[in-house]
C-alpha cells in the first residue's frame, strides 16, 4: 500500500479520510495498489471527528508526524503560513511528495517551495487549491497546455457567492449568509480572507502562473472585497439586468498582464451571473480551443476532498507504476478493467415528451389518460391544441421519470386506438437535477 500522513483532520481532512474510505476499491484500481492513511496529526486529538480512524496513529505535532513517521506522502490541511510551510518544508527535506490544499501558502511562499521541492526531486500537488472540486489545475497545466492562453477569469470564492447569491435571492444580510458558509465548512478560518477578496486572489495568483508561465504574484494583485456591496446595490443593479459577482481576472496585455479581484456588475443573461451559491466558474480563454468553462462546487469538505484524492492518486500512481506508464490509458490499472453490462435502451429510466395528433371528438383525453394510468405513468404536463384547418388536435404531454418499455408499451396501446393518427412524436426528457 501507499501509506499517506494526513496533517489536519478539519471540514477537508475528515472529507479526504470519509472520501478514501468510500471509494477505496475503485481508488486501488486506478493506483495499481491501495491507498491508506497511516497517521494523522491534529491540534487537539481528544475532539471526535466525522470519520472513522481506528488503526492510525493520532499526533498532536504535525512536524513531528512528517519527522518520524513511516509515511510514502504528506497530505497538508491545515492551512495557514506557519505550521503548515514547517511542514511542506520537513516533507520535502525528507523526500515525501506533499499534497496540499493550502492556496494561502503557496500564493504567497510558493516561488521557493516550489523551487525546494525541483531542488529535492518531490512534487508538491495542489489541484484542491483552486476552486474547490473543479480540476481546473490539471485543466490548465495539462489538458490545455497546447494553447497560449490570452484570459482566466471566473467566480473562485465559494463563501463570496454563496453570501451574494442569499443577499441576491432571499434578501438574507450579509451577517447572516456569512455565518452559514461557516457552519457549512466553506469559509476560511479568518473569513475576512473570504469576503475581502484575498482567497480569491491567492487562488489566481496560482492560476495567472500557471496560465501565463510567470512566478506566483500574490503582491500585485488588485484586490477588493465584498464587504461593502450592500441589499440596495444588488436590487438596483438586478433592475438594470444585472448581477453582482465576486470576480477574479486575469487577462494577458502584450507582455503584461493584469491581475485583479473586485465585486462586478455582470449582465444577468450571461452564464457566470447564473453560477450562484457555492458554486464556482472559471473560463479560460486559449488561442485554439477558444473559450472553454469548468462550473462545480468551488468549497466544502467533500468537494474539496474530491480534488485532495485525485492529487493523491497522481502521487501514488508515480510513486508505484513504471515512468512510462503513470497514468493508465483507460484510467484504471490494465488488470482492474471489468466488463460492465450495458443497460439495454428498455430498460433505461427517464421522463418523456409525447404529442400525438388526434380526432377531435368526446373522449379522446380520457382514453389516453386512462392507458397512461394503466401502466402506472403519471403525467406531469399536458396540453392540447384546437384543431386549426383541418378536423385533427393536437395533444402533448410530459411524463415522470419511468422504464422506457412502459412508456413504449402504453404509446404502442395509445397508437392503437382509433383516433389516433399517423406522425406522433416522442422525445425523452432529462431534468439533470
Ligand atoms: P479547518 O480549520 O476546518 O481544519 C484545520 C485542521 O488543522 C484542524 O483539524 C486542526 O486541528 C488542524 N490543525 C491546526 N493547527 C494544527 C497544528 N498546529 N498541528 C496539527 N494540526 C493542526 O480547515 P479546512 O479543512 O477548512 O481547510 C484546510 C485547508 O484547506 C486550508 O488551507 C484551506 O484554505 C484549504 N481549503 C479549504 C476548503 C474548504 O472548503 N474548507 C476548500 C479548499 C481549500 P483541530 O481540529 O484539532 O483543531
Ligand atoms: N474559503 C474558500 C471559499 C474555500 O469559500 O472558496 C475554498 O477554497
């Protein structure tokens, strides 16, 4: 197995232990070998934690914990610029690759982590650094590696939106919408970092580097917060057709580039003014492929442990596979691949779209419904058109979610009946709610 040392067991720690636990088998067919936490460090390892740690070692010294204990990877959560650098730095000098969620740190002190980890020949990953559980790190650095990319801009702060999104829709005060996102584990433990607009900016500190090939530059950031957007703003500009948003932008200019983090006006039929709550956004913009967008949850435990796994399972990967083969080509270790029986079409549930042209005399919904009945479809829309120019109506409805055999059948029995004419339609439905 390859052992891992969790440093911090907070709303991310105890979501990466809960994620490893969950998903551990498909998570040894990706690596080749399984993945296990041997040890874990916290503050106060008297507190009770929302995840299972019987058989690991609890430490009380994070230092200690990378020093001394017998483990393959350092996994860094606990955030901030003091015990968690001592950490990153006492992983690399021990030739432990780190993988860390710490965007505070690395946007301010990354130039010379990165540059101790080169020097020791450890990588130090970071995908949950940015924007929760959207693989925009790897997105950037890897799958649009072949673009010059011109822009990176988005919402990245997931408390920001998730208090402009309340303040926007429920009328809820900044004060209250605020204290949610701390409960929910969005905020971070300084939320002034939130709402004053310097997570955001540490996280595209880390984009701007990797979109544009420069040295991380927190420093020259132009920032601004939340703090002062008020109720009035919000309602005044949704009159004007638009939404307020956190934003985060970073735009090349020739050889310069700009870099900042404000509250913005954005017209409201546009798909970034759609992304509310916790969510996050980013569009990038590359010379070739265009613009492309990543939308998902950009805070929380779990989200966010989505990211820290797949960091760790990169790490593992190199740390047991040969050089030439680190990342399987179908994702899964060769000799993990199964065959999975594919559902026949029949057999596939979703909701349907049906119109049909029928006579126009007495009786005709009643016999469809009651057939629709009969095989136990209730309809959750219908309507029907007058006849126009001719002796035939038109009738449509949608169904709820069913087995597409009921459906077939019933439209079978439907396109029996005499009043039914030639030339019906039928379209599935998906909600992706
Ligand atoms: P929490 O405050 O919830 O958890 C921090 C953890 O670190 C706690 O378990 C705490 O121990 C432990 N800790 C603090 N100081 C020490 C120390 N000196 N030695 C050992 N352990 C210590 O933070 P989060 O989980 O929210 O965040 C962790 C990191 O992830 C941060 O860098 C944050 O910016 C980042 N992040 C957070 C996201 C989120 O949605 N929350 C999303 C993306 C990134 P104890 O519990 O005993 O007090
Ligand atoms: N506090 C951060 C946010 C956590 O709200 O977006 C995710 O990085």
């Amino acid at each position: 197995p390859v052992r891992l040392g969790v440093v911090g067991l907070g709303t991310v720690g105890q979501g990466v232990l809960r994620l490893l636990g969950h998903n551990a088998e498909e998570i040894t067919r990706r690596v080749g070998t399984s993945v296990v936490v041997t040890d874990v460090a916290v503050r106060d390892p008297a507190r009770a934690r929302d995840c299972d740690l019987s058989g690991i070692r609890v430490w009380d010294d994070a230092v200690r914990l990378v020093r001394e204990a017998d483990v393959d990877v350092v996994v860094e959560l606990i955030g901030g610029k003091t015990v968690a650098r001592e950490v990153i730095l006492a992983a690399i000098a021990r030739g432990k690759p780190v993988v860390t969620a710490n965007k505070a740190l690395l946007a301010e002190d990354g130039n010379a982590i990165f540059e101790a980890a080169r020097m020791a020949g450890v990588v130090v990953a970071f995908e949950a650094a940015v924007a929760g559980g959207i693989p925009i790190i790897k997105a950037i650095r890897e799958g649009l590696a072949g673009n010059v990319i011109a822009s990176v801009a988005g919402i990245i702060n997931g408390t920001c939106n998730y208090i402009l999104t309340q303040m926007a829709e429920k009328g809820e005060s900044f004060e209250d919408a605020l204290a949610t996102a701390q409960r929910l584990g969005y905020a971070e433990a300084d939320p002034h970092f939130d709402v004053g607009g310097i997570d955001a900016a540490h996280k595209l500190a880390i984009l701007a580097a990797i979109a544009f090939g420069m040295p991380l530059a927190y420093g020259e950031v132009a920032v601004e917060g939340i703090t002062h957007v008020t109720p009035e703003d919000i309602k005044i500009a949704q009159v004007f057709g638009y939404r307020i948003k956190l934003l985060a932008i970073a735009k090349r200019h020739g050889a310069a580039v700009e870099l900042r983090v404000h509250p913005t006006l954005i017209p409201d039929d546009t798909v970034l003014a759609k992304v509310d709550g916790v969510l996050n956004a980013v569009v990038v913009h590359g010379n070739a492929v265009g613009q492309v967008g990543f939308y998902g949850r950009g805070a929380g435990g779990d989200a966010t442990a989505s990211a820290v796994v797949a960091d760790v399972i990169d790490v593992a990967r190199a740390l047991v596979t040969d050089s030439r083969h680190v990342v399987p080509a179908l994702a899964f270790q060769p000799d993990a691949l199964r065959p999975l029986p594919v559902l026949p079409i029949r057999a596939v549930e979703s909701a349907f779209y049906l119109r049909l042209r029928v006579a126009d005399e007495p009786g005709v919904l009643s016999q469809l419904t009651a057939i629709l009945a009969a095989h136990d479809i209730s309809i959750e829309a219908i309507l029907q058109r007058e006849p126009r120019g001719g002796d035939d109506a038109t009738v449509a409805l949608i169904t709820s979610v069913i087995p597409e055999h009921r459906f077939d059948d019933a439209l079978a029995e439907m396109q029996r009946l005499p009043f039914v004419r030639a030339g019906s339609a039928r379209f599935r439905v998906e909600k992706f709610d």
